[in-house]
C-alpha cells in the first residue's frame, strides 16, 4: 500500500464520526453527536442513534475529506469500528467502510472500539511504552487491561453492574439534573463546600480483585435523597426539595467515591504487573476530577507515568479509530467484505 492516508470510520454509539489520519497525524476529525436527541430519554435510544447515522454519515465523509484538503482518490485504508458497540448502529459505518473498500479497492480492516480508546493517548506528542496498564472508563466500559502490543490485551479486571460513565447518568437522573450526567455532576461536585463529610461508601471486593462495583455507592444515593425528601410525597404533602448545595454536597461525595476507586484500582494493577505507564481511554476521562487524582497518584509513585487522550479525542471519534487499524494493518492484519458488527482481537 503506497499511500499512507487512512480514512477512520467510528458509528458504535451516539456519535457520527469520520477522521483522516496521515502516519499518526490527524488532518480531520469531524464528530456529529446525536445526544441532544436522548435527553429526553435519560439515556442512549438505540433506534433513534441508528437513524441517526444513516441520516449523517455521508455529511460526515464530505466534511472530514473537505477539512482535511483530500479528496477519495487519496486515500490508501480504510478503518473502521466493527464493536463492541450497538450493532445498528455498529452496521451503518461498517456498510459505509465496506462501500468505500469495494468501489475504490482499498484494504480495510475492523477496529475494536475499547482498544481505540486506549490507543487516542498515542495522539498525543509524548506517546505511552508498552507494556502498560490500560483502563477503559465511559459510559458503557469499564475495563482495566494489561496491553502488550497493539494486538495483545489481557483483562485485568472490570466491573461488574454499571459502568462509570452509567453510575453518573443513574445518579443524575435521581437529583434531576438531567442526561448525561457527567458533565453537570463533575460541575455540580466543584461548587460543593462540605468536602470533609464522605457520605457514600466504596465497594469492597476483595483483597486482590481489580474489578469494579458501583451500584452499591449509586444506590446509596438513592436512598440518601429519599431520606431527605427530594421528589417524594408524605401523607398526600411533597417533602421540602433538597437546596443546590446539599445537591453539590451528595455530587461531590459520589464523585470522590467513585473516582477513588477507580484509582486505586489502576495503580494496583501496574503495581501487579510491574509496568511504569498507566493509559486511559473513554469519554470519563474528560472529567478533570479524575485527571487531578490520578496525576496526584502519579506523584506518590515516582515510577510511575500516567497518560490521557487530548479533550478532543475523550469521546467516541474515528481519529482514534484510524490511527490504530494503520498500526494493525502494519502488523498485518486485514478484514474483508465480511466484516461484521462483532469486535476482533477480543482480549484474552
């Protein structure tokens, strides 16, 4: 394969994406997201995110070619997300990756959606050394991997109810703040002044375990609220609705309890596999809350180096996508036209 521009394709969930990415650089990462059609819903309605798709994805192409100054003709791979991931959704960008390889006679190959999570950090100027601890924290993963290569992953640990990104829209909905609910609880914990009174606890499972619980501190929360009234009724009376700190005060304890534990857990895995470098990846690590207490982690080991994605590049975009299928084609993986929503290189 002579030229080396890659066409990214990433459909697994609320967001259209399409990147061009020239030997790790991105040239374009166009994203439209449909979120603002599940508010209302309180969470991600897989119909109407695949309609979605379909209705955006040609728009999508045109302006990711346009911003990046290309035309088809100039593109030499096609990568795109083949799961996990909704497999509506999932089969819109597959049927357009397929398309483009068949008509242009382009190789393609399938892009696994979490390992393409960790892989955005490597966008960034100061990439990660492998071996190294990957976790993978949004609102549908919560994995901790150990990752060998490009195309060899462990798993470590997950968790085992809701995902991070999941417990936060859960306990939004129960304050009434609304979907998604990371953004405004992280918002919503900065104004609380009470940071001394932890009202939530961490879940304890085990001594040695790395995988996660967080329905335990979500339905903490939900009882805690009840128990001050918020939105329910006494003898035919609504109770008094809690005031805006109390509300800042119970994100802020979630949030701490929360993040603590995924923390704890991704140091303790590097500790177990004696590697320097800890990745993350997925839309959660857009939280600054998380940045500033892995970072402060980081300085109490010495040896140890903690890597993020760029802003721009937390949540679902196919500039990630592209830049990993170019490693894995390197390598020489390949798909054909019979690639489907059913993610490759499934860790082991």
């Amino acid at each position: 394969m002579k030229k080396a521009l890659t066409l990214g394709i990433e459909t697994s969930c609320d967001e259209t994406s399409v990147s061009l990415v020239n030997e790790g650089r991105v040239l374009s990462n166009v994203v439209s997201s449909s979120v603002h059609l599940h508010k209302k819903y309180g969470g991600v309605v897989p119909e109407i995110a695949s309609r979605f798709h379909v209705e955006y994805i040609l728009e999508v192409l045109s302006r990711a070619l346009e911003g990046a100054g290309k035309g088809l003709g100039d593109i030499g791979l096609v990568a795109v997300t083949n799961g996990p991931g909704l497999v509506g959704a999932l089969l819109t960008g597959i049927s357009l990756a397929k398309s483009l390889s068949y008509s242009l006679d382009l190789p393609l190959i399938g892009v696994n959606h979490v390992f393409a999570h960790l892989y955005s950090a490597f966008l960034n100027d100061e990439k990660p050394r492998f071996p190294f601890v990957g976790l993978a924290i949004s609102g549908g993963h919560t994995a901790l991997l150990y990752c060998e290569d490009v195309d060899r992953y462990k798993l470590l640990g997950q968790t085992q109810d809701d995902a991070v990104g999941e417990a936060y829209d859960k306990v939004a909905k129960i304050l009434g703040l609304g979907y998604p609910g990371g953004p405004v609880i992280e918002k919503m914990a900065a104004r609380s002044k009470n940071r001394n009174n932890r009202l939530f606890p961490k879940s304890f499972m085990g001594e040695n375990s790395l995988d996660f619980s967080f329905s335990g501190v979500k339905t903490a929360v939900l009882y805690y609220v009840r128990g001050k009234g918020q939105g329910s009724r006494v003898q035919g009376r609504v109770k008094r609705k809690m005031a805006k700190d109390e509300i800042s005060d119970v994100c802020y304890s979630f949030q701490e309890a929360v993040l603590d534990m995924v923390v704890e857990k991704a140091f303790q895995a590097a500790e177990m596999k004696g590697v320097k470098d800890i990745v993350l990846g997925g839309g959660v690590t857009a939280n600054s809350r998380l940045r500033e207490k892995f970072y402060d982690m980081a300085r109490f080991y010495h040896n140890r180096s903690v890597h993020f994605p760029d802003f721009q590049y937390c949540l679902d975009n196919a500039a990630m996508v592209a830049a990993l299928g170019r490693r894995l084609y390197a390598k020489g993986y390949r798909s054909d036209l019979f690639l489907s929503a059913k993610p490759n290189l499934e860790v082991s």
